[in-house]
C-alpha cells in the first residue's frame, strides 16, 4: 500500500481532466486527492480514501473550498530573451506598418531580439527567465516548454539552452527544452551556410551536450520552406530530438501535411492550415497547439480556427506564446481569450492547457491530469467552480500550487 504524505481536502471541485472523463474535465465535488511522495495515489471520496489507507500521517492541504486541478502546461514559449520590444509593440497598436516603424529606427522583429541576446551575459538571462517564470507558478503553471532561437549562431544557441538548464535547477516549474535555431536566417549570413551551420554544428552539438529534446523549425512565407525544415528536423531525428514545427502562421506553404509525414509531436500557430490536411495531421497524432494570446497581441488578421479544428477531432492544446512580441505569464488568461474569442467551452479550454498541452510535451502518461500514477502537479485556485477560470477576466492567480507532491507556492489568504 501506497505511503499517503498529503491529503488535499475541502476542495469545492476537483478536476481530474482524464483522458476518459466525459465532460472533459471530470468535474468532481466532495472529492479528496491522496498523494504518495511525488505521485497521485488517489482521487475520490473522503470516506473511501480513509478506509482504504492510513492517513495518520498525511500533511493535510486545506483547498479552501477552491478549485483543485492539474497543473497548467506551458507548451509553446520563448522564455529566453534580453530586454524588450516595447517600442516596436507600441508603434504596432497604434497601426503603424512595419516600413513606418523601421524608419522610426526602432529595432524590429526575431532579428531585433537576436541583436540583444548577443549583448546579454548567460547570468542576466538566468535573473530574467526565473523572474518570468515566478509569475507564471504563481497563475497556476507547473510545467514549461522554453525555445532557443533569439541566437541565430551556434554559441548563442547554446547558451540560450544552457540558460534553460540553469534556470530549471534554480526554481520548482519543469522546463522543457526546444532547439529552434531555424526561427530565422541571420542579418549577416546566406541562407545556405546559415543552414549549414545547423545541420552540421548546431544539432549534433545541442544533441551531444544533451541540452534539449525536440527540434523546431519555423516553416512559413519568408521564413524556412518545407524542403528546408523537411531537411532540418530529419536531422534533428538522427540525432534523437523529436519533432515540433511552427507553421501556417502567416501562409499556408505545406508545413502541416510535413508535420504529419514526419509525425510531429505538435504543430503550433495554425492560422491558414488548410481543413483538408485537418485528418492526416489526426490521423498522424499531431497535436495543433493554438495561442489566443498570441493572435490578439498582433492583432492577427486570421485568427486560428479553432472551433472547426475541434469538430474534425483534432487535438487542441494551448499555450502562452510567451516572447518579446507577446508578453504573457498567465495561462488562466489563455483560457479567458480561448472562450471568449474562439468559441472553446470552459472545459475545452481547460483541458487544453492542461492535458492536451502535456500531450504537446509528449509527456500526457506523466502530467496534465489527476489520476493516479501521474505527477502530482496541481493548481488550487479561489473558485467555486471551473467556469470561473473563464468568466473572471484578468483574474487566474492561484491559492497554492504543488510541484511533484511538494507545496513550491502559496498564496492563501483572505482576498476582498
């Protein structure tokens, strides 16, 4: 019998977000969730937890008669970057193009970022991304996926995945690792030696020194062509990093039918994908992950179409985008703009962000849901019930948060 250390008791409700839960949440009340060390032993009634292990022991969690669910997964960010692009983003809400703003002397764009990231020392990253990444533990957030990509050249590629590494060793949220050194092409290099360097320097060195476990390709209109990312993540592949692509953000130029060719663990952005490449991107596995966020901070003139990428049984996952161009910490505010903008239930949201963005992760058999044998990743937040995560805008800080059984943030008092 399983070693009960904690007791989560006096939930208002419990989601499990199961694979098989009908509503797609597995909303529960009167709902006790037993953990063992790092795992969930047990998910069910108080009476039934007690009579079937010794809970003399068990630190007991006081959920407040709050909302208990799974941890949200971040599954899309570029956590990594120096300084900011607030000129450029203020120039942008006020309308102004791209050639006005350029004339301005504004520093615009990845290759803006790519300039900064040179300048930053591997320390200020670290202080930067941990502040970020406090932010998000507080709204709830247990696990995050971080992309290089701001480096354009091997060194500072490395670095910006050795800074992944610091920062995971330094504060509770699991980072996960993304080498996207295809995110653009240097202002001072050609194309084609640029791509030479990543075939030949940048993924065996990322591979050899272990820093990340998926390869990502930025496969668009003005940015890489299918040839080039099909070239890029099948070496990737020889090197044992998995597959992600961004794609159909701008264009519509064959990345989602190569993502499901390659069988990508997700495809992410999906603005112009085309529905009839909706079945083989399912059929394939390929989790689309979408990012409200993302489109509302450029004021993106074609909004994902989310509603129809459901209905044909796609996966859906959701994610912050969290870059210089989209500044936003708060998964609970993903889920507000997923509802409120794309026609998504509360409960598809949800599910989104938790289950569905671990899947993004390849680790849906580990996190994203409380059910048990997985981690014990979990969020409480001050709500009655999960709709609340929808309805309240602006709101979403959460009570507590459990990192692998152990309380990494706390938050619990009386609010107005």
């Amino acid at each position: 019998m399983a070693r009960i250390t904690a007791v989560i008791d006096n939930a208002g409700q419990v989601l499990t977000c199961a694979a098989d839960a009908s509503d797609l949440v597995g909303a529960r009340t009167n709902t006790m969730v037993a953990i063992s060390d790092d795992k969930i032993a047990a998910v069910g009634a108080k009476a039934e937890i007690a009579a079937a292990y010794d809970l003399s022991n068990a630190e007991r969690i006081d959920a407040g008669g709050g909302l208990v669910m799974p941890g949200f997964v971040d599954c899309h960010t570029h956590l990594v970057f120096h300084k900011s692009r607030v000129e450029e983003y203020a120039q942008k809400v006020r309308g102004r193009a791209a050639a006005e703003i350029r004339a301005m002397g504004i520093p615009m764009g990845i290759a803006a970022t790519a300039r900064m990231m040179r300048e930053a020392t591997e320390d200020q990253l670290v202080e930067s991304a941990a502040e970020r990444l406090a932010h998000m533990l507080s709204f709830g957030t247990t696990t995050v996926e971080s992309k290089s990509g701001y480096g354009l050249n091997t060194a500072t590629e490395i670095k910006m995945l050795e800074v992944n590494r610091a920062v995971a060793a330094r504060q509770p949220i699991e980072v996960v690792s993304t080498f996207l050194g295809a995110h653009e092409f240097p202002e001072d290099r050609s194309r084609e030696s640029y791509i030479a360097e990543i075939l030949e320097e940048m993924i065996p060195e990322v591979a050899r020194r272990g820093l990340a476990e998926f390869n990502d390709v930025y496969c668009d209109d003005g940015y890489y062509s299918v040839g080039e990312s099909r070239t890029i993540l099948s070496r990737g592949l020889d090197h044992g990093l998995k597959v992600k692509i961004h794609t159909d953000a701008y264009s519509h130029i064959g990345g989602s039918k190569l993502a499901a060719e390659l069988g990508a663990v997700s495809a992410d952005h999906m603005n112009y994908t085309a529905a009839g490449e909706y079945t083989g991107l399912r059929d394939a596995g390929v989790v689309c992950v979408v990012m409200p966020a993302l489109d509302f901070a450029v004021g993106h003139s074609r909004p994902f179409d989310a509603r129809s990428m459901m209905d044909a049984g796609l996966t859906l996952a959701l994610a912050t985008d969290m870059c210089p161009g989209c500044w936003l910490e708060s998964m609970p505010f993903v889920v507000q703009l997923a509802c409120r903008l794309y026609r998504f239930s509360p409960a598809e949201a949800i599910r989104a962000g938790t289950l569905h963005a671990a899947m993004a992760l390849d680790r849906g058999d580990r996190i994203g849901s409380l059910v048990p044998g997985k981690q014990a990743d979990i969020g409480i937040f001050p709500y009655d019930r999960y709709e609340d995560m929808a309805y309240r805008l602006g709101r979403g800080r959460a009570s507590l948060v459990i990192k692998a059984g152990r309380i990494v943030f706390d938050d619990r008092q009386d609010l107005p």
